[in-house]
C-alpha cells in the first residue's frame, strides 16, 4: 500500500502548511487539494488553499477558494478583505467594494479595509470620497504610510499641493523610498519650487537607482533650466550632482555646456568665478572660507564645502585643479600667477 493512500486529510493539511510556510506555494496547493478531495465540507482547507492561490496572484481561483469558505457559514473578517483585494486586482470594483465594506461591518477598527476602499474610489475618480476612507484608516492607524500616501495622490489630484506635500512628507517619516521622495518631487515640480524637486529626485535615485519615473522628471527638470535667472533658485552644486546621478546623454551633455557657460557669464554667481580674478580665491569667498589661510583651505575641504564646490568646477573644466590635490608650494605658485 502506497503511504498516499494511508494519508488523512489532516496529513494533507499539515504537510500543504509546511510547503506554505516554505513559501512552496504550489506543492501547498496540491496538497490542500488532496485534503479537500477526503473532507469536502472544512472551510480551513478552501481558506488555506485560496491564501496559497492568493500569493501565486491566482486571483480568481482564490476568489472561488473563498466563496466557499463563505458558503460553508464561516463568518470570517479576512476573507471578505482578501476576496475584496483579489476582486480589486481582476478589476471587479463593485465587487470589491461591497467585500470592503463587508470587512468594515464585521470589524469597524479595520484600517486596511477602509484604506483598499479609499484606493477603489480614487481608481473612481472620487477623490473626495477617498480621502475620507484615507483618514478614517490614519484614525485608526496612525503609522499607516500607505495611507498618507493615498491620500496625497487624492490631493493632489484635486489640486491641493500644500496637502499633498504634508502627507508625502509623512511617508518619507515612515518609509523612506524612492517613490515617496519621487511623488513629493512632483509636487514641488508642479509648485515651480525647483531645488525643492530637484533634491526630492536626487535622493529617489539614490535610494533606487532604477527608478525610471525619477531619472526621466529629472531629465525634465534639467532640460527646462534655460535662463540664468532659475540658477538663483537651484545651487550649483545641487545641479552638478542631479548631471551626476544621471548616465550621460545629449540632454546631459547640453546641461553640462550650459552650466559651463554659466560659470563665465556676468551674474552673481559667475562675477566671482570668472578671470581675471582668482578663482579659487573667489570661491572661498562666496562660500564663506577664509582665502588667505592655505592650511585653512586644507582643513575646511574635510567638511564637505569647498570640496564640493572644487569637485563641480573639476567636474565642468578637467583643467581645473583643486587645492587640496596640490602641494604648499605649488598652491603659491598658482596664487602668483592668477593674480
């Protein structure tokens, strides 16, 4: 006799839960299955396979696993909310509202519930209506960063930046990713607030560097800095590591020419960096370090400033050299020169 005929439909529960547990999802669903040939009638084993057919994204076969934990009288909160989110995902909205609101009736203190049926009113259009289901979730769960995150699309979407803003802030709080700094990017973007937006993207593509939206904002970013009037509101340094971050094109490459130019034209910050005066000294001077002091050149470059700055004009003119790659002597003889 083969040991499969001699397996109960517990056995069969056991062993599908310890394929489960091993993320094995489809020998789980085998053996569940096995389980539920020998006892037709136990809710347990439909719940557990449907939650096997839900992790493999098998939405409507957990969606038929779930109607019949239902049918076999288990009032079960959490059914209703995952037959809601897979009825979600096969875009059955009406469908998954009413197992939301299902959920919602049976446990009234469900924030998740409330937040998956704010997000079917925003797929709606009812933004309104959303962000009201939005804030009842955050009432209940006041960490929910999912749920800020919702409701700053909302408002955004009914043009309230100011708000929208707030509550991508709180994602950053919360869970710091690229796509929080991304969405509150956008905002500053659309509030013509550019060093704002222009860090916001910086940083998404520093915590992925893969994130597409992100790099191809940004791009649209650089490219619409064209008058020098917009370099007052977007520091240098800050333009030179957004060309950084990104790899290297003809709009890159365009950007790179423009700040070129940028640093020779008569504005504020080009008037100190352009001959005959001394550059270096000039630098120093704009931000703040003493010009007169080698060792204080070399001290200073340690906290990050005046490295930076020299490193953006190395970066923009390879023949530029920063001081603190020059010896003492070397650094005079260049100071005689230039002045």
């Amino acid at each position: 006799m083969h040991r499969k005929d001699t397996m109960s439909a517990k056995d069969y529960f056991i062993q599908g839960s310890a394929h489960y547990k091993l993320e094995h999802y489809e020998l789980a669903i085998k053996a569940y299955s096995e389980a539920i040939k020998l006892k037709a009638d136990d809710a347990k084993l439909y719940r557990h396979r449907g939650h096997a057919h839900y992790k493999l994204k098998h939405y409507d076969l957990a969606c038929q696993d779930f109607d019949e934990v239902i049918k076999l009288n288990q009032i079960d909160t959490k059914i209703y909310y995952y037959r809601g989110i897979c009825h979600y995902e096969l875009n059955q909205y009406d469908l998954a509202n009413r197992d939301f609101n299902q959920a919602i009736k049976l446990k009234p203190d469900y924030a998740q519930a409330y937040r998956n049926r704010g997000v079917i009113s925003f797929k709606r259009k009812k933004y309104k209506l959303a962000i009201l289901d939005f804030n009842e979730a955050l009432r209940l769960k006041a960490d929910y960063a999912l749920a800020y995150n919702n409701r700053g699309l909302s408002h955004y979407e009914l043009g309230q930046y100011s708000s929208a803003i707030v509550d991508y802030t709180k994602v950053i709080e919360l869970s710091p990713d690229g796509s929080a700094y991304n969405n509150r990017a956008y905002v500053y973007f659309k509030l013509n607030k550019l060093a704002a937006a222009m860090s916001d993207y910086i940083t998404a593509l520093e915590l992925d560097p893969d994130h597409k939206l992100a790099a191809i904002y940004l791009k649209k970013l650089l490219s619409g800095i064209k008058k020098t009037d917009d370099l007052h509101e977007v520091k240098k340094g800050l333009l030179l590591k957004a060309i950084n971050i990104l790899p290297n094109d003809a709009c890159i490459e365009d950007k790179k020419r423009f700040l070129r130019k940028c640093l020779t034209n008569n504005h504020a910050f080009g008037q100190r960096m352009r001959k005959p005066e001394n550059p270096l000294a000039s630098i120093i001077s704009f931000f703040g370090t003493d010009p007169n002091s080698y060792e204080s050149i070399k001290c200073d470059e340690s906290k990050g400033t005046l490295r930076q700055v020299c490193e953006s004009l190395e970066f923009l003119d390879p023949s530029f050299v920063p001081p603190y790659k020059l010896s003492e002597s070397e650094y005079e003889l260049r100071q005689m020169n230039l002045t």
